[in-house]
C-alpha cells in the first residue's frame, strides 16, 4: 500500500505539485489520469524517493519517507523510463547486475532471474545484448528489473509510450496478474483507454492537485457524465495550470 498525504514540490519557484493526496490499495491498480505537465511523474519520483518532497509524507506499506531508506527502497520497483538498460550486456546479464547491486544472494538471483525472463516472455531474447532492442524489449527488460526484488509495490510513469498494440496487451495482462498477486500498481498515464482498461482506482490531478478520484464508475456519477472521458473534461475543464 501507498499512501500519499500533502504533496509539494516546486522548480524555480513555481509549484508543480500541492497538497497532494492519494492511496493506493494493494491488490489494486491505481492510475494517475492528467495532461502531461500536470504533476504525474514528479509525483512518482518523490515517491520512490528520487525527488525529495518540500511538503507532505509518503508512506510505502508502513514505512515513512523518514524511515529507514533501505526499507522503503526494497518495497518499491520503479520503472520511471526505458533507459538506464546497459547495451553491451544481455538481458540476463542486465538482471544479474541489477540483482548485485541489491546484494540479492547468488542463488537466489539465479533462480529469481529465470522467472522473471519467463514471466515477461524475454526467452527468446534473453541472451541478446539489448544494443538495438525495440522499444518494446527495452520496456519489458526495464520491467524486469523493477520486479527483480519481488516488491509489493510497483510505480510506472506512462508505461505504454511508444509501444506497438501487442506489446501493450502484452504489459496490461502482465499488470493484472500482479494485481490479482496482491500487489499495489500505480502508473501515470494521459491516455483515457489504457486508465479505463486497466484501473480500479483513478485519481486525476491537474495544475500539480488532485481533482478527483474514485473507481471509473464513481467518477462519471461524481461528475454527472455518461464516460470517463467526459468525467475528466468536466472535472478538469476549470482547472487552471
């Protein structure tokens, strides 16, 4: 579970993120629903602990951000972007660097690595050097590290960008076998069909706030419209930036 209480966060002297709250459930997927400059991924930044808040707390399960950072951190997988995937080394060598760096013990990180390869379909690519993967594969590798550590909690920011159609049925099917595992997901999007598609839970933020949030449902009877497409132009319509 994560909890989000009073958010801030500013650049240059202009707030980019206030007095923002939300909690994500385990066992839930979570989706944060805005334009794009409206607070999305400074917000999973700050909590995964890559951007330090000037307001506000975040606690992952119950582990505050001024807690023991070690802690939190083995809660957490990010996958804040597909880059930081090291082109000379395959996809497996990639996880077993990544599982070093957490000191995951060897044999457990062999044994984990080979399930993580199954679970996101990487056989057949798993010993390629990832120089000249699709967009796709390097997401699917990014992914895998994030879930090297088998965290309960899972942050992705707008996980679909560039992706082709069966890559991205691929990804929602993969987010709701670990929703259905238990696990606490919360990703960023601006795109309506995938937060329909994929979420229980939809808080839209727009200028750095939350507007709303509820299931899909709850919104559109929050808001009076007939879609959640409408929902959000009526919630947010007023909004300024």
């Amino acid at each position: 579970m994560i909890t989000v209480q009073n958010l801030g966060k500013s650049f240059d002297h202009r707030m980019v993120v206030q007095n923002l709250s939300f909690e994500a459930a385990d066992g839930a997927i979570t989706g944060l629903l805005g334009a794009n400059g409206a607070g999305k991924s400074t917000t999973l930044r700050m909590i995964c602990g890559v951007l330090k808040p000037e307001a506000g707390t975040v606690i992952v399960d119950d582990v505050a951000a001024t807690g023991d950072p070690l802690e939190r951190q083995r809660r957490l997988g990010a996958l804040l972007d597909h880059v930081g995937i090291y082109s000379r080394l395959t996809v497996r060598e990639n996880l077993i660097y990544f599982g070093q760096l957490r000191a995951m013990p060897s044999a457990s990180l062999s044994r984990r690595v080979e399930q993580v390869i199954a679970m996101l379909g990487l056989e057949s690519i798993a010993d390629r050097r990832t120089a000249g993967f699709s967009q796709g594969e390097r997401m699917k590798t990014a992914l895998g590290r994030a879930l090297l550590h088998s965290p309960k909690n899972l942050l992705l920011d707008e996980p679909t960008n560039g992706l082709d159609i069966p890559t991205v049925r691929s990804l929602r099917e993969i987010l709701r076998r670990l929703r259905d595992a238990g696990s606490c997901v919360v990703f960023s999007s601006h795109v309506l069909d995938e937060v329909r598609a994929l979420c229980d839970k939809v808080v839209i933020i727009a200028g750095g706030r939350v507007i709303a949030q509820g299931a899909p449902d709850e919104l559109c009877v929050q808001s009076g419209a007939a879609t959640l497409e409408d929902a959000y132009i009526s919630l947010t319509e007023n909004v300024s930036c």
